[in-house]
C-alpha cells in the first residue's frame, strides 16, 4: 500500500510513469521492508521504507532513467538502513541476510 504522500507525488504524472512507480512500489516493497526489519526496530524499519518510497516517487523520472533503476533504489536503499542503524554490512552480509535469514532465492536477490 502507498502512502497519501506518495499518491499525492504520483498525481502529477504521465500514467505510464505513474504504473510504472507502482509496479516497482509493489514489486519492491515487501523485500525493503523485511530488510529494514531485520536491521533495524519494527517501527524504525516502517517510517524507513515509507520515506525512501516517497523519495523515490518524488524523483521517479530521474530513477527511470538510470541504467538499472532497481540496484539504483537497492544501493540507496541499504544506505538509508545502513545509516540508521549506524551499522554498515558489506554487500556480501546483505546478501546473507536476504539468502539465509529471509530466505530469498538467488532470482528473488537478483530482481531486488
């Protein structure tokens, strides 16, 4: 589900770009969100995915134009966990943590 200000970001949109955003949205968001939770508190991992969402929407243009938007939002994505939990795994912990702890296939890593 996205958030009101998310939907409000989204409006101003063609409707392809606007699809597109939520295809990545709902796609994405369950694996961000297991990540976040796992690294940091429940509530934490909540606001956490919410705001980088909304970021993303807010600069969804420019991220569609980057040559692999999906490991574009990823990096950033770790970035901001990392950030607030003041901890930063390498890329290989992650992995881990996705492959042995929440148990994502190898594809599933992959997409994300």
């Amino acid at each position: 589900m996205t958030t009101t200000a998310t939907r409000k970001n989204m409006k101003a949109m063609p409707a392809v770009l606007t699809n597109a955003f939520y295809a990545f949205y709902d796609l994405h968001r369950p694996a961000y969100y297991a990540f976040a939770q796992a690294r940091l508190p429940a509530e934490e991992a909540r606001v956490a995915v919410a705001h980088f969402f909304s970021l993303v929407a807010d600069n969804w243009t420019s991220v569609v134009n980057e040559r692999c938007p999906s490991a574009w939002a990823w990096e950033r994505h770790t970035q901001v966990i990392a950030r607030r939990s003041g901890r930063t795994p390498t890329p290989a912990q992650d992995i881990s943590l996705l492959h042995d702890h929440l148990l994502f296939s190898i594809r599933e890593i992959a997409t994300l």
